[in-house]
C-alpha cells in the first residue's frame, strides 16, 4: 500500500526550496523501502520560518507544494480551509501559543495533521485531523494540564450517564452523517479512573459508537470519544471507518436459541485448574473454575450456517515463569553472624542447590551448544510465583552486533531438570523460509524430545495446539510460509487440565531443530472436583453474563496472509468476555484474569431499596466508583456498618479500582475476607501498625471520625487533642485522644453534630457511612 506523508514543521529554520527536498526526501524513503521490501513510502519535512502560526502555514505553503501528494493531485480541502474546518468545530485554548501542521496520504484517504500547544509551562496540545478530501475532523486529542494551584480530587464532577450527554453531542455535530449510522456500545468498565482520594488526574470516561448495518453492529468501524468525568469537555475522539460495502445479508440467520444450542454442544466452558498470578509462595491454593475452549475468551458461531468459528482466532494463557531475584551465594559462610533468621534460612535453602559448575555441565549435556558460541552470563534466579523454587540460567552467544545468535539454557537447581532453552538462530535469517519439515513431522519430533527429556510427566499431558510462526515476508505478492511451528501440551489431573503447567516446544520448518523448549510444573496440591456446578450450568452462568449477540466482523483465515483483501466479513453470533475471564466452579462467580471476583458493568448502579432515601445520590456515586457494594440488589442502608465494611470503603476510597488488594499485601484463601484491606489501612495510615479491628463491632460516631480523619492524612495535628476546644454539649463524653479527630471531622462538616452534640458513642448506618465517605471525597 502506497504511503506519501507531507510534513509542515513551522518555525524551525529558513525559508527553503520546497521542492528541492520533497523530492530528495522521496528518493532516500523509496530507497529505504526497497531494502525492507515494503511498497514505496516517502516521507519528508518542509522547514518554514515562524510567523504568525496559521498564517505562516497559508502563505508558505504554496499550491504546488499542496499538489506533492501521492497521485500527484491537488486535494480537494486546502490547509486554509482544514484550519477554519477545526477551529469552528473545536475550541481552541487561546494560550497554544505554537502551531505545526503535516499532510498524509494513503490510498484510501488523505489528511491535513493540525497541531496546536502551548511552548511554556504547564504545556498542552491538542491535535487534530482533517480529512484532506470530504473535510470531516477524524480525530481529536487534547492534552491540558491543569493550571498552578488547581488539582483534582475525589469523585469526579460528571457521572458517566451526565458525561455520555456531552460524548452523544460531540460526535452529532462533528460527525452528523456517520453518527447517525451508529449506535452506543455497552460499557466494557474500560474507563480511567485515577485514585480518587489523592490528588490526581481526569477521570475520563470512553464511549464506543459502532457502525450498524441493518441494526446489527459493525464493531470495526465507529466512533470513540473519551470525556473527563471532571469538566465535561472531549478530550479524545477517532473515526474508524472504512468503505467495507459488503456484508452478508441478515435474512435467513439462525435463531439466537440455536446458537445458544450449538454453544452448549461445541464450546460450553471447560472445567480447568487455575493458580492466581499472587507472587511468593505455595500458600496460594488452585482454583477450579471454567474458562473457554482453548482459553479463549470469545465465541464466535456463524449465524447462517451455524459453524464455530473459534479456530480463526489464537490465543495464549499466561505462563510466565517468573522474575528474577539474584541470589549471591558467595561468602555466605563468612557474614552468617551478620544475617537475620530469615536470611540464615534462606543461605541453608541454597546449600542444597547444584553447585553452577554442576548446573553448568548439565546444561551442555542436555542441549547442544554449537561451535562458536561462548558463554556470556550465568545466574541463579527465586521463582516470581514460588520462592522456595530456583533455576540456573546460562547465556551463550556468537556474531557481531549486526548478526547477534543467543542460546539461552536453564536447568532446575533442585533437581537439574532441563526446564527450558531458546534460540534466536532462525528468527535472524531476513529471508523467505525454506520449509522443509511439515507441521506433522515438526509435531512427531517435538513428541520425541519431550518423551526422552521426561518420559514420565509426558505421560500426564493432553495435546492443547499448534501455531506456525509465520515470516519474514519480502514482498507484499508472496505468501507467508512459517519459519517454525510451536506446539503446546496441558498438564491433566483427576482428568482436568491445569493450561499454566506443561510444555511447550517449537521446531524449526527449515532444518527439523528443535529452537525453542520450556517446561512449567509446580508441586502444587490439587483441590478435589466434588461439588461443582456442572457444564450446563456454567454455560448457563456465561449467558447470563455475556449474551450472544449478533455482529458484522472481519475474519481472516489462519492460513493466508492477514490482509485486507484477504478478509471476509461474517455475520456471527458472538460472546466477548468482557470484564471477566473465568467462572468459579462451585459459585460460578465471573472472575478476573487474576483469580479475583469481577462485577457486572455497564448498566448504572441501582439499590431497590433506597427510593426516596436522602442518601440515594451519594451512595450510587460511591458505587459507580466501586468503593461501596450491596447484596442482591439491596444496600442495606439502616444497617450498622461494621468495621470491617468501613474500612474496606476506606480503602477503595484511597487506591485505584484497578489495583487488587492482594498486589499491595497477598491474601492466603485461608483468611478472612477483610485480612488484605486491614494490611493496605495499615499501610495508608487509616488504622496504626498491628492493629486489628473487631471486624463485626459497629462503628460509633467518634470511631468514624478517626478512621476518617487518618484516611485524609490528618491523624498527627488531630493527635492533639488538647489544642482543640470542643463546644459540643457532650464534649466530655468524647475519648481524650479523639477529640481532635471530632473536632476536625464537624469542622470539615464529615459529621454533622445533632442539636449541638456530636453523640460519640452512637452507632453509625451503612448510609450514614457512606454520606460520610462521600464528602471525605469531595472536602475541598
């Protein structure tokens, strides 16, 4: 595909010859492109002196200069008018104090590339891009920090149904025509929202407007816009559209209950064993849950012939083997009386570890090191995820920088198991790969290699999949053909499979070498499957959860090469997983990606059972953050808020949603529920240094005002009490050292006293709470 980009860059040097450079400038990128064996590409800058920003522009860009595009065509929205096109529709800060512009061309569409930015402190820029042919904005961003002395905190001003407003009237006046072709997509819970109780940026709030085709969506093509949740303004906004005119008819498509049937009888959830990504020990117990075929987290079925079409697409789980954490074993002997009980403990660990020179001749024995090679680095590195549990790594390398070969080789320090090697010996071959060997054969040796390195874990794995590793590709005509071909097994147990332990294995197409080798497996203890829901059930849990719906997409077979022109639009019924990755099998709890329990998004936050409550607005708010929760539908407001509950809204109120609480300290399956929220209280300085609150005692008015006050940062001026004069009428009933803490929380108007007294043994509600939390965000 043909690429000609235009570049303005306006007050950098002198006046210059225009044509001189693009024209040279085109000659050195096509001759770039002929190396890398791409289309032609041309790209060059054009330096103009600084005047007056947009006037510049118009007076040195001449018209011969606008007609240097790639068909050689003057396009039909000049530079001038693209300005006045994003100057009318968009406010520009007056204090974008500089103003750069660039043309570019493909062969689909042309653009003028606005951009404006302020040059001094804070900075800022907005770009914008106008399409050089029908004049449509196509895109929108813009970047202003906020002024000195202003910041954000707490809840964000705008909701995100009051900002959806702002997002719908945008999109209507800069894009009438195509915004009438779209529809708003449900809320994937993929909108940024910064911590809340610290100072912080935008919140901001995206919304996705897809293509409809005969009322189905067309997903590839739409609209996205991003507005902050803190002034209501656009920040981002992108067209992605393009001229597909071709899409299956919708008459004649299956049922969706037959869909669903052929959902149940082709890829109902599996039932696997999964272990939480929780760093640092064996502690953390598996999990059984359901996740997809092939952990996959789509369905597609074709809705006019009923065919799965999963197979088009390719995914991995996770098996990371984990970080690397140097430990230095030389002397350990000498500073023994200088090293801690953990430290001693963990010097005796390594005592029982093969010696590197042992580790080091096994290695060579198990993987061929060739000649020329010479060895560059070797270490001893604790597992991420188990610290118990270490491996010897060793590097070998050959060739200069320009032709850099690597053989990576690690072996077990327990049991000197060859646990994985890699090469890059054919990923640096810049040529079509010769294949030789057939994914077959590839297969049969990968099978060979394993049965001989572990005959008898070979005996507890099941075939998962197959990819080729398609490339390089030197010409745009050829088609791809794989330099190697990667294949995967899943370790089983009680008959299920556990997809983060096996092996996986990757075979060159060329020579029949195996090039890449790791194996993943734990000493871990396996929970029983007794009392799990059934497959019908957690295919019924997944259609709850994520319905099929009927969409237009874009396929592309495995086998050819992902081209445009190679892809074919299917209408399918199709499940995304959207904000969850698995289900627990005996509660079928939709869960994260990390093991963690997900809730439902995309509809807003409503309690049955707080109609006409005063409270109402707050505690949705609070909800849509995710700093507090209900139960059934119900929030329970005249219920006594224990401390566990309150502490734990304290601590959402105070760490982004994004960050689970196991990351800031690991929960154990073993302990209670609130144990993690107490260890980060602990940490932001809401309770003190070993405490451990009666997690089922209410929370009196006096205990709210110092876990509430310590949240704020507030806990030493409020320790002391006795510069405070407190005028409550029961002032004296207050504990001595909170009397600062109920003098700060009713002067920052927390808690309200009650006819003159702050009543500090009086039992607190779960609205009452959450009112409470609500002004703590929004305290100026």
């Amino acid at each position: 595909m043909g690429l000609f980009v235009f570049t303005l860059n306006l007050g950098r040097l002198d006046a210059v010859d225009l044509k001189g450079i693009v024209v040279r400038s085109t000659a050195v990128c096509l001759a770039l492109s002929l190396i890398i064996g791409l289309p032609g590409t041309a790209r060059s800058e054009v330096l103009v002196p600084d005047l007056d920003l947009e006037n510049a522009a118009r007076s040195e860009l001449s018209e011969s200069a606008v007609k240097l595009d790639a068909g050689g065509q003057q396009t039909a929205v000049s530079l001038e008018q693209a300005i006045k096109i994003a100057k009318e529709a968009l406010t520009v800060p007056v204090d974008f104090d500089h103003f750069d512009t660039g043309f570019e061309q493909s062969e689909k569409n042309s653009f003028w590339e606005l951009r404006w930015y302020r040059t001094g402190d804070p900075g800022g820029s907005m770009d914008v891009r106008v399409n050089a042919e029908s004049g449509e904005i196509w895109r929108m961003y813009k970047w202003a920090p906020v002024e000195p002395g202003q910041e954000y905190r707490g809840l964000p001003k705008y909701s995100r149904e009051q900002a959806e407003i702002y997002a719908a009237t945008f999109v209507e006046k800069v894009q009438p025509e195509r915004y009438k072709l779209t529809k708003l997509q449900p809320d994937r819970g993929q909108d940024y929202i910064p911590l809340l109780f610290e100072k912080r940026g935008q919140v901001e709030y995206r919304y996705n407007y897809a293509r409809i085709i005969e009322g189905i969506p067309y997903t590839e093509n739409g609209i996205n816009v991003t507005v902050s949740g803190d002034t209501g303004e656009v920040v981002n906004f992108e067209v992605n559209w393009d001229n597909t005119q071709v899409f299956p008819p919708a008459a004649g498509h299956i049922a969706a209950a037959q869909a669903e049937q052929i959902f149940r009888t082709e890829s109902s959830p599996t039932l696997f064993y999964f272990r939480p990504q929780v760093p640092g020990g064996r502690e953390v117990p598996l999990k059984l849950v359901y996740r997809l075929p092939g952990l996959q987290d789509r369905v597609l079925i074709d809705a006019l012939t009923g065919k799965l079409l999963n197979q088009e697409y390719e995914l991995s789980g996770y098996y990371g083997m984990g970080g690397s954490a140097d430990m230095r074993m030389a002397n350990a002997k000498q500073m023994a009386d200088e090293l801690s009980p953990a430290e001693e403990a963990a010097v005796k660990e390594t005592e029982d570890l093969l010696a590197m020179d042992k580790a080091f001749e096994l290695a060579k024995s198990l993987v061929k090191i060739t000649q020329g090679y010479t060895l560059n680095s070797s270490r001893l590195e604790q597992d991420y995820m188990f610290k118990e549990k270490r491996t010897w790594h060793f590097n070998w390398q050959t060739g200069d920088e320009a032709d850099r070969k690597w053989l990576d080789v690690s072996v077990d320090a327990s049991t000197g198991e060859l646990v994985s090697f890699s090469s890059n010996s054919n990923s640096v071959k810049l040529e079509t790969p010769e294949v030789k060997i057939s994914e077959e054969a590839a297969r049969q040796k990968a099978e060979d290699f394993i049965k001989k390195a572990q005959p008898d874990k070979w005996e507890q794995v099941l075939f998962s999949n197959s990819r080729p590793e398609l490339g390089p590709v030197l010409s745009p005509s050829e088609k791809p053909l794989p330099r190697s071909y990667t294949f995967e097994w899943s370790r089983v147990v009680k008959d299920i499979r556990f997809p983060q332990n096996g092996f996986f294995v990757s075979v060159d197409s060329s020579t029949g070498e195996i090039i890449n080798y790791r194996m993943n497996w734990w000493d871990v203890d396996f929970p029983e499957p007794q009392g799990v829901i059934s497959v019908e059930g957690a295919a019924d849990k997944h259609l709850q959860q994520v319905p099929l719906e009927l969409e237009y997409v874009r396929i592309w077979p495995r086998d050819e090469w992902m081209g445009a022109q190679k892809a074919k639009v299917h209408l399918v019924y199709i499940m995304s997983l959207r904000n969850f990755a698995m289900l627990d099998a005996f509660t079928g709890q939709p869960l994260s990606h990390e093991g963690k329990a997900v809730e439902a998004t995309g509809a807003e936050v409503k309690f049955a059972d707080l109609e006409g409550h005063p409270a109402r607005e707050a505690i949705e708010q609070l909800a849509r953050a995710k700093i507090v929760t209900g139960e059934d539908g119900k929030f329970r407001p005249a219920d006594t808020v224990t401390q566990a509950e309150l502490i734990t809204m304290l601590v959402k109120s105070g760490t982004s949603r994004y960050d689970t609480v196991y990351r800031m300290g690991a929960q154990s399956e073993k302990e209670p529920w609130y144990q993690a929220y107490y260890r980060v209280a602990e940490r932001m300085g809401i309770i003190q240094a070993g405490e451990q609150p009666d997690s089922g005692a209410a929370v009196t008015r006096e205990c709210l005002s110092r876990l509430t006050v310590n949240t704020m940062g507030l806990s030493k001026v409020a320790g002391l009490s006795d510069i405070y004069l407190l005028d409550f009428k029961d002032a004296g009933e207050i504990s001595a050292h909170l009397r600062g803490h109920a003098a700060i929380a009713a002067g920052l108007g927390l808690i309200e006293p009650i006819d003159g007294s702050f009543y500090p043994r009086e039992v607190v509600t779960r609205a009452e709470a959450a009112v409470t939390l609500f002004k703590m965000l929004n305290n100026d």
